[in-house]
C-alpha cells in the first residue's frame, strides 16, 4: 500500500492502479513503446474527489467513452471495470478531497504511426492523488491572457476529445504566465475566444450569461454542463454564442469552470479590468448553486 507514505509534512504518495492491478507508484512503468508516450494517442479525465465520493463520474466515464470513440481507440477493458477502479483507487488513497485522473492509451505498438500497428490491449492508469491546495486568493479572481492557439484535435472527428495532448494547452499556459496571468484563453484566427487552456469561459452582461457553443471545438465541460444546469435553476438566462475580447471587456462579470476549480471569477483580461475587478454576485450566486449540487450528490 502506497497510503500513509510520506516524504514530508503533509504529503502521501498518490494510489496507482495500472491495467487493472493496484501497484506502488515506484512500480507503476509503461512501455516506451506505449502509443500515449510515443503519440499522445490516448486520452484522459480529471475528475474531483469529495468527502471519498467522486463527483460526477458517470459524466467523466461517457465523456471518456467519447474521446475514446473520436480516437477510434477500442477500449479492452469494460466501463464498468474502470467505475470500479476509481473507486478502488479513491478508497486506497483515503482522503476525503482527491484528484482522480484516468489516462487510456491505445497500448504498445510497432515504433510508426500506423494505429493499426497498435497491438493492443489499450493500457489504462488510475491516479488518484491528494487535492493540491488551491491558491488562497482564487476564488478574488484571476487573469487571463489571450493565446492565439489551436488544439491538437481541432476540426478533426476528434474535435472536443479530451485528448492526452495537452501541448498546445501548455504552450499557450506558458506564453499566458510571461505576461502574468493565471490562465490561457485560446482565440481562434476571427478573434473568437473559444476556452481557457483548462477552462470553459463565461461573461455576464446585463445579469445574461454568455458562453461559447460546443461548435466552436471546445471540450465539453462536466462543470459547464452543471453551470448551465445552475443558471436555469437560478432564473438567469444563458445563451450559448461566440465571445471576442471585447465582450469581457464590456462584460459586468466574466468567470472559468472547470471540474478541480469550480467556479472561478476572471476580473481581468490581457490587463484590462472586467467590471469593478471584483468578483461578480452571479458569479457567486451560480458558484453557490453548484456546491449545492456538490453536497446533494
Ligand atoms: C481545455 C479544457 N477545457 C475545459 C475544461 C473543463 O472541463 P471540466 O469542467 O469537465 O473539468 C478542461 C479541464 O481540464 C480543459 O482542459
């Protein structure tokens, strides 16, 4: 058992289960040869841990499915094999706030990148981890830069899997922090925003949320989703269109989900203050119908 082992103050190894089997995290190695290494041919979820109950793992394990379907990757393993491992992972680690990631590649293959080299099976890793603590002042609001970035999977049939290859996503999140902000807003060649580098976007304008469509190639976000869900619970009217810069900078309010952070209010943009700069109240009032939904669950 890797839990309870700890380098220091505070910290526990995360709990490892590789293909099925539950192993020390000095013991978790895949092949070199594993396409997920060599490509980037594999795709993953991030999903949150509360009080030992994973949050909305039914929707983290169909999107799964989906990126797996738009990688035409046929999983050799059953769904319900790996619900079953998260929960195993999440019960090994004992923590009550965890981070649960689970990585499926198409598995080994010949070294080219012929994917019906693949030999298969599929390798699949659960990593569950303690919740990294959050920045202290996140929920004030942070910043956010425009990167003109494409992601690997856009206008692909692939397009909103949640891919292993998070490049782009890194380049832009490094290129964000040079300039000082806190996340990367990926802008399309028209000038469109379409998400942040691991964020769907909002604004607020006129007590109207605004956010960009699934159309645009955004990941199609659980927290979103749960967001939009929690506006219409709310009575506060949300439509789904393109967003420029320009539209934060007029906004009254503007905010990030995703499902680690939540709800995250966005005060300024490429340096430009949204707002007054503080945090919006229908931000705080969708954040706060969303935690309901966390301990209703
Ligand atoms: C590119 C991108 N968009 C959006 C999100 C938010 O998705 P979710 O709410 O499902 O965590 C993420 C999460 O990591 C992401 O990486």
């Amino acid at each position: 058992m890797t839990h309870g082992h700890a380098h220091g103050v505070g910290t526990t190894d995360p709990v490892i289960v590789l293909n099925g089997v539950h192993v020390a995290l000095s013991d978790a190695r895949i092949s070199v040869l594993d396409r997920g290494f060599l490509f980037g041919d594999a795709v993953f979820e991030v999903l949150r841990v509360y009080g030992r109950a994973p949050f909305a793992l039914d929707e983290h394990l169909a999107r799964l499915g989906r990126s797996l379907e738009g990688f035409r990757i046929e999983p050799s393993f059953p769904m319900a094999e790996l619900r079953r491992e998260v929960h195993e992972a999440i019960q090994l680690l004992a923590h009550d706030d965890a981070y649960v990631r689970v990585m499926v590649s198409r598995g080994e293959g010949a070294l080219h990148l012929d994917p019906r080299r693949a030999r298969g099976p599929t390798t699949r890793v659960v990593i569950a981890a303690p919740l990294l603590a959050l920045p202290a002042d996140l929920y004030d609001g942070v910043s956010i830069a425009t990167v003109r970035a494409e992601r690997s999977t856009d206008h692909t049939r692939a397009a909103g899997a949640k891919t292993a290859a998070y490049v782009a996503n890194l380049l832009a999140l490094q290129v964000a922090q040079e300039r000082g902000a806190y996340e990367a807003a990926f802008t399309a060649s028209d000038g469109s925003i379409s998400e942040g580098h691991s964020s769907n976007l909002f604004v607020v304008r006129g007590g109207e949320v605004l956010t960009p469509p699934l159309s645009s190639g955004i990941l199609g976000g659980i927290t979103r989703a749960l967001v939009i869900e929690a506006a219409r619970d709310e009575g506060v009217t949300l439509r789904e269109r393109l967003l420029f810069v320009s539209d934060f900078e007029r906004a009254d309010e503007a905010f990030l989900t995703s499902s680690l952070r939540e709800v995250v209010p966005i005060t300024a943009i490429d340096g430009v203050r949204i707002g007054d700069g503080q945090p919006g109240p229908v931000t705080r009032r969708l954040h706060a119908r969303y935690a309901q939904r966390v301990r209703a669950r």
